[in-house]
C-alpha cells in the first residue's frame, strides 16, 4: 500500500474505541477522524458536540470508561449548584466538560468554524490524529418517535431511548457541506484506507453519510472501504442500535448493517459471535473478535481491521 493515512468515521462512543486503536496502529500510519455531528445541541447557551467530545476525551485518555461519556476523574460543582438555582439537570456536565463547551461556544461565536476549533483542541489536549468536525454547517439529527419529533439529545439522554422510533430525520443535511477539511482529507490521495467505525449505523454514521457529496467523496478516494460491525453476537454493546432496528422493521442482524453500507463498503469485519452469517454476505469478510473491553482489545481490532483493508487493494 502507498496511502499515508488511516481515514476512519466515527460517533461517539463503539466508534471513539476503534479509533483510539487505530491512532496507535503498529505501521505508525496516522489517522484523520471523521466524526458525526448530528448529536450537537444548545444547552444552557453552550454549543455541545458529544460525539466529538467523546472522540477527544477517549483519544487524549481522559475518557470516563464508566459512563463512556465525559471525563474521568471529574467534579460536579457546577452542576449541583445549577440543580440548587432550578436549572435543567437532565444532561450532565461535568466541571472539566464544562470548560470544553464553553471554549468551543466562545470561538465560535468568534467566527471560528467548528472544524478548526476541534482541531485545535485536540492538539491542545496532546492528540496526534487529526480529528474533524463532518462540516462546519448545522445538521441537527432528529428522531420521530410515539411522542412525537425529538431532538436528538432529548431521545437520547432526557428520554432514555425509551419512546418507539418510527423515523430519523438530518435536518440542515441536504444544505451542508463536508468541511474543508473532509474534503482536502479525502481528495489528497494520501488515504491508505477508509475505516467506517462500529458506531450506530442510524444515528451516528447516516448522518454523516447525509451530507451531499460526503459518498462520491468516499468512493473516489480509491481506496479500500471497510466496515466493522457494531453488532456483537447479534446485540448492541451499548445503546439503542438494536432496539432501534426492531422499531424501524429492519432485521436485527449484521446482514443488515451490511445491507444499509452495500453500495460503500469493499469488506466488512464480521464479529466471531456473527460467524454463521459469513457465508451469506456477499463481500469479503474478516471474522475476529470485536469486543473492546481493554486497550489491547482496541489495537488488535484496528490492526485486524488495517490488514484486512490492506488485503482488498486490488
Ligand atoms: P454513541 O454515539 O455514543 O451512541 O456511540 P456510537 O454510535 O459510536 O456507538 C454505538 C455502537 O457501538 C453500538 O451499536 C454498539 O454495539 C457499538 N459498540 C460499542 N462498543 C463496541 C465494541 O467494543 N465492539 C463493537 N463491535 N461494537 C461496539
């Protein structure tokens, strides 16, 4: 391969742990991230990016691995002295989160673009990969649900994921643009291969995917797609992949995810508990345990997923 770069798209937490692995890859080939922001919100006057705070706090090492949001070692004066005052207490933040978004609102009512601002502060935080915003326009991920249409982060976390979907919808999607640096990323012939993280396939990947030109960006990069499964044995690790689904009527099965990335993928990276699906998906396929439970986890599925990537360069 003569690529120079790992290109990887990511949500928040399943894809944050393949691409922690993928940052410390054994060939030393660095990585731009991709990462989803549907998830974005205004809270308290803050412009929060989970997905991306998620992606930041994981590759930097000061992820929270109890919660698989926010920071370790975190302090929550702020918000108990919010909950005191009557405040809205429904979405956490901790005092340490609390300074990310506020640095982020006040740059970007300066006028920085959401991309720049997230590569600065992953450089600030000691983050070698390059981690980007998928654009710098508004596209807010909405989910119609039997109590009617939610934002996102009001599903996902006021509502725990409980109310049954019927659709998604990207709002802003079909007028937003890859940042500027998606696009130089993925047209500068230096992508070695394409890495679709084990993120939710609805609410983290499609959005992305939603942006008008993100697709012909991907294919013409020429180089190997690849997706992992977020499935595991069938069933989500964590959040509401599969519920959601079953609620969509789509079948719960990695046969499925396969089937909504046909027309991008070249191979698909199949957990060992889903083995006995192998045969029934038309692509090349590697089989390997996906379980991210540990660092090591992390590194041997990015290398996993980087060799079978290497072997469909035709
Ligand atoms: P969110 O934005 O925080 O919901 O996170 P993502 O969309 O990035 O990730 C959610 C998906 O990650 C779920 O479908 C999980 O099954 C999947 N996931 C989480 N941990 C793992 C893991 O260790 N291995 C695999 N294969 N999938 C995982």
């Amino acid at each position: 391969m003569s690529g120079k770069r790992i290109i990887a798209m990511s949500g928040g937490v399943g894809g944050a742990k393949l691409a922690e692995g993928l940052a410390r890859n054994s060939n030393g080939t660095p990585l731009t991230l991709i990462v989803n922001t549907g998830d974005d919100f205004n809270h308290l006057g803050l412009h929060i990016s989970p997905d991306i705070d998620t992606a930041l706090y994981t590759l930097a090492g000061l992820a929270n691995p109890e919660t698989g949001w926010g920071r370790r070692d975190e302090t929550w004066s702020f918000m108990q002295a919010l909950e005191q005052l009557g405040g809205e207490a429904w979405f956490r933040l901790g005092d340490a989160d609390l300074a990310m978004h506020v640095e982020r609102t006040r740059r970007l009512a300066a006028g920085e673009t959401l991309c720049d601002i997230t590569a600065d502060l992953a450089s600030r935080l000691g983050i070698l990969a390059q981690v980007l915003a998928m654009t710098d326009d508004q596209v807010r991920t909405r989910v119609g649900t039997d109590i009617g249409e939610l934002d996102f982060q009001h599903y996902f976390v006021r509502e725990q994921c409980r109310p049954q979907v019927s659709h998604i919808v990207f709002k802003g999607a079909t007028a937003a643009q890859p940042a500027p640096q998606v696009i130089q990323a993925l047209q500068s012939g230096e992508a070695e291969a394409i890495i679709l993280c084990p993120s939710n396939p609805y609410l983290s990947i499609a959005p992305i995917l939603a942006i008008p030109g993100m697709r012909e960006l991907l294919r013409s990069a020429g180089v190997p797609v690849v997706a992992v499964s977020p499935l595991v044995g069938g069933a989500a690790v964590k959040g509401p992949t599969t519920k959601i689904m079953d609620e969509l009527g789509l079948s719960v099965s990695a046969l499925q995810i396969v089937e909504d990335y046909a027309d991008l993928i070249d191979g698909f990276v199949l957990d060992s508990r889903d083995a006995h699906l192998r045969d029934r998906i038309d692509l090349p396929v590697a089989v390997t345990d996906t379980l991210m439970r540990t660092a090591h986890d992390r590194l041997r599925v990015a290398n996993e997923t980087l060799a079978f990537a290497s072997s469909l360069y035709s």
